[in-house]
C-alpha cells in the first residue's frame, strides 16, 4: 500500500459550480482505491457537498472532516498523517488562501467555455509558482468546438491539462449519484499526475 507522510492536494476554483466536489470525492475515492492510508476530505467549504456526499454514501478508506474556516482548515492539513484532498469554497478567499499556502499540489476543475478563463486565471495567481498545478475540465461535451478550443487555449498558456472528465461523470444529482467506474479510472491518473508533479 502507498504510504505517504501528509500530503495535501487541493482543488479550487474561485467559481462555484465547477466540479470542486465531484473532484474532491473522487480523487478520494480514487486514493483509497491505489491503497492510499489514511485518506482524508477535507471539506472547507459551508455547504459541505463532499461532506454530505460521503455520509450518504460512505467510501471505504475515505474519511470526512468538515473544516468551513480559515483555522480548521489550516489544522485539518497540518494534523494529519496521510493524502488529504481539500475541496475549497467558492468565493471565500480566506479559506482558499489558507489552503493553497499548505498544497503540495492543486487541482483546478474548471468547464469549457470563455466565461470561465477569468476564473481560473484569478485562481492561477493564488498557487505558488513552486506548486505543481493542473487543470482539470469537467462536466465536457466531447467533440464540441467548445471543449477544443478551451484545450487549445490552455495549451497556448502552457498551463497543464490533467484530464477532460465527461458530463455523465459527476456527483451532481446529489447523494442518489454512484461513483462511476470510468470517474475513477479518470480520477485515478489524475491522482497520478498530481502525485508525480509534487515529488
């Protein structure tokens, strides 16, 4: 089993409505899965999506700390042995900076379309030229124009894209929703390029 001495990813986005929490559960769920011990979600977020999602739906191996503040955060990433994955809130700069300044890599969900460039642009200028960063597009319409163009401005940037996660994976619908197989798979080699980026 990979053992690994507190190792926080962190996913952000200033934007709400992105796929923070379906990529911060199943970055978890895909941690558990490589054998990954202890892994820990870390929920700063208020509504606590993740929170809520794993106690409906509890993922062996994974275990939930709801830290919606500034100081829990900070002592929920600092006191724990283990991957811990950070869903960060939306709009609460605070809590976004407290837990960027403790990553050892982040994980940007971000949907294809011009409208959210900005954001992810604002987020990109919180992380630490030092931290390894990746984008991950969520929610795509494989094929559009959309989705390619987004890739391809990207790559103009030189920004990383570690993975395209298409619309039929997410957590969404709420608690009903099962962890996909093909999430997973998806989840896991994203899991892998944020491993291997902090080394």
């Amino acid at each position: 089993m990979p053992r690994v001495h507190s190792v926080n990813i962190v996913v952000s986005n200033v934007k709400g409505g992105v796929g923070k929490s379906t990529t911060a559960v199943y970055l978890s769920a895909a941690a558990a899965a490589e054998g990954y011990d202890p892994v820990l979600l870390i929920d700063a977020d208020r509504q606590a999506s993740s929170a809520e999602w794993l106690e409906e739906r509890p993922v062996e191996g994974v275990t939930i700390v709801e830290a919606p503040s500034e100081r829990t955060v900070n002592r929920a990433m600092t006191r724990h042995e283990g991957l811990g994955v950070v869903d960060t809130p939306p709009g609460d700069e605070r809590i976004v900076q407290a837990a960027l300044a403790l990553a050892d890599a982040v994980v940007i969900p971000t949907r294809a379309g011009g409208v959210e460039l900005s954001r992810v642009l604002a987020t990109l200028e919180m992380i630490d030229n030092k931290i390894p960063r990746g984008i991950v597009i969520c929610a795509a319409r494989l094929g559009t124009n959309d989705l390619e163009e987004t890739i391809a401005w990207w790559n103009e940037q030189r920004v990383p894209i570690w993975g395209v996660i298409p619309e039929r994976v997410g957590i969404a619908s709420g608690p009903e929703a099962r962890l996909l197989r093909e999430g997973l798979d998806q989840y896991d080699a994203i899991l892998r390029r944020a491993m291997r980026g902090k080394r």
